[in-house]
C-alpha cells in the first residue's frame, strides 16, 4: 500500500511514519483492503490530511471510525459523499450551527470537504473500516498514528481549536495542551447524547470562530 499523504504532513509526521508500527500497520491495512470490502476507498484513506495542508491547520474534530456503508465514507470524519442521505449525527451538527448563528439553512449535502479546505482536520482515530462493521479495524495500530498526529498538533502549533465530541474524542484529547489551544468538549451529536441534553446550545461554531478571529486567523464558514 502506497502512502498517499500530503507533503506538508509528510514533513511533520517523518518521524512518526518511519516508525516499525507504522509501516506494519500500512501492511495490515492494505491485507484487510486486499481480502475484504473496506471503507473509505484506498486512494481516501488519508483524505482528511490531503484536503487539509498542515500550514493552513486552524480547527480539529475527533471522530471515531469511518462510516461503513457502500458509498458513504468520503476519509473525513462526520462527513459523506454527495449524494449519500444526511447521517442523524451530521444532522445534529447541522442543526447545532442552526440555532448557534440564528439561521434557518439546512445543507443538502453531508460532504464535509469545503470545512477541510478551510483548515479544518476531520480526523477519524481510525482511518479505515470493514464493510457493515463499525470499529473493525480498533485492532490495527490506527489510535497510536492519531495520537500521536494530536499530540504533535498540540506540541508544535499554536492556537488551534480541538472540538471533542462525546466521551471516546475527549478521552483521544485528553493530553491536549489547553495553555496553547481552545479545547471545547460537549456531548456527541448522536441522537441518543442529543436528546439527553448534551449536544445543543453547546455554541461551538461561533465560538470557534470568535477565538480564531481574536487570533488573527480567518473564522469558519460554516454553511
């Protein structure tokens, strides 16, 4: 298997991918890719990277695995391909930015892509997934890889915005320097966490974007 990653990232994770697990890892994958359906498609695996250049890094989101239905995991966490019905977490987030900008848009599309050029990394602790089976590949060495891309991003960048959704992404950011970032934790946009309360009125998008903005930094379009 090929490692099909951005420049930019490949200068900051060198050390990081050199590593034995990791090029044992790129094997497991690239088994599993050869002897059972997978998502996302290969050349995908590291979309949330290749649509997000280092340099212009500004916001991360910590999601689980991909999503493992034909057709839908696009490599970008939260996020589907055009076309693929609006999962309910996604729907949530939309609803979310809804009430938190006083807005009435709700997007047709799930395809999260224009978020990631805009310095957004939707990065998954898993990059990859078995067909129909949610956290299949929890035994590859994904977690070390992405925990080590969070805790390079905590250590070597400044200012960044990390949204932690639900007890799993809070756990995976619980090193994260908040001296140097804007941590913001909430329940997960799942329906169950929604309903129980935890989810809306959390306000995260426009206080992201008031935080990069008392940073220098461009804020989100979020719509």
């Amino acid at each position: 298997m090929q490692l099909n990653l951005n420049l930019s990232w490949q200068k900051f994770l060198a050390t990081e991918i050199e590593k034995p697990y990791f090029q044992d890892l790129l094997k497991s994958v690239d088994d599993e890719y050869q002897n059972h359906t997978c998502f996302p498609p290969e050349d995908l695996i590291f979309a949330a990277f290749n649509s997000c250049s280092f340099q212009d890094l500004k916001v991360v989101i910590i999601g689980q695995d991909p999503y493992h239905g034909d057709g839908e995991a696009n490599g970008l966490c939260f996020s589907v391909n055009d076309g693929v019905r609006i999962p309910p977490s996604l729907r949530n987030i939309f609803r979310e930015i809804n009430d938190d900008f006083d807005s009435v848009f709700m997007p047709t599309s799930g395809n999260l892509e224009h978020w990631s050029k805009q310095g957004i990394l939707l990065l998954n602790a898993s990059l990859t997934v078995r067909k129909d089976s949610p956290n299949s590949h929890k035994h590859l060495d994904w977690n070390v890889f992405t925990d080590a891309v969070i805790q390079k991003i905590s250590e070597e960048k400044e200012s960044i915005v990390f949204l932690l959704w639900g007890n799993y992404a809070q756990k995976k950011g619980a090193k994260i320097d908040r001296k140097k970032h804007l941590v913001l934790e909430s329940g997960h946009p799942s329906p169950m966490s929604a309903n129980q309360g935890k989810w809306f009125g959390n306000k995260h998008f426009s206080t992201t974007n008031t935080f990069l903005v008392a940073n220098d930094k461009e804020p989100i379009e979020w719509f």
